[in-house]
C-alpha cells in the first residue's frame, strides 16, 4: 500500500496511530490504520474491485504487537480502548467522505473482527 493522504493521528499510552487513505494493489484508494509508523497497516478498509463494496482486514501480527504496549492497569486500557475506538471511527467518517463516497462501508464497530483489536487492550 502507498501511504498518500494522513487523514488523522493520535497517541494513546506508549502507541502513536496514524490513518491514512491509501492506493491499495488494485489501484483502488483504501483507508488503513498504521501502529507506530510501521510498514503494514493495522487494519485496512479496501474496496473489493469496483463494486462498491468494502471489506475490513486486519493485521493479527500487529494486533499481538499492540498487545505489548498496553497498560497493567484495566481502568486505563478501557480508556485506551475507548480512545482507539473513537479514533478510528472519526478518522473512518473521513475517510467515507474522501475517498468511499458511494460505497458500502462496513463500520468498524459493526464487526466481529474488531474483538480481536478490543481483546488486545482489555484481556490480560
């Protein structure tokens, strides 16, 4: 993916998030969510060919990195989680308006997937 627009970013605990909308390998602009400036997104919201239709995948490697990072105290990573959330979606919204403007987007708290991102903040 090529990193083109910084939509939004922000750091919660020790983790600097960064969202993007990015050109995927299709040529299709995709909106994707970086850890700490790595190279792979976290987790990405990419258009399924020209069908108006797109799909969340997320980056489990990076989800048990994330794991690393977080707080000893569960007080503090419900709050870390709930910061994580509302950055995303905001940053989610921006990304409908720049780049999926007559898409179907799924959002990110409708999806299951996500529990494995929630889990990494929450479970011990």
């Amino acid at each position: 993916m090529i990193k083109s627009k910084l939509i939004d970013s922000i750091q919660i605990g020790q983790v600097e998030f960064e969202a993007y909308i990015t050109i995927d390998e299709n040529n299709l602009e995709a909106f994707a969510v970086y850890l700490d400036k790595s190279n792979e997104p976290l987790l990405v919201f990419q258009q399924i060919s020209n069908n108006f239709n797109v799909e969340i995948k997320i980056n489990q490697k990076l989800v048990d990195e994330l794991q690393q990072y977080k707080s000893k105290d569960i007080d503090q990573r419900k709050e870390h989680y709930k910061i994580f959330q509302e950055f995303v979606l905001n940053a989610e919204q921006k990304a409908k308006e720049i780049a999926f403007q007559d898409t179907k987007l799924n959002y990110f708290t409708d999806i299951k997937l996500i529990k494995s991102i929630e889990q990494a903040y929450l479970i011990d």
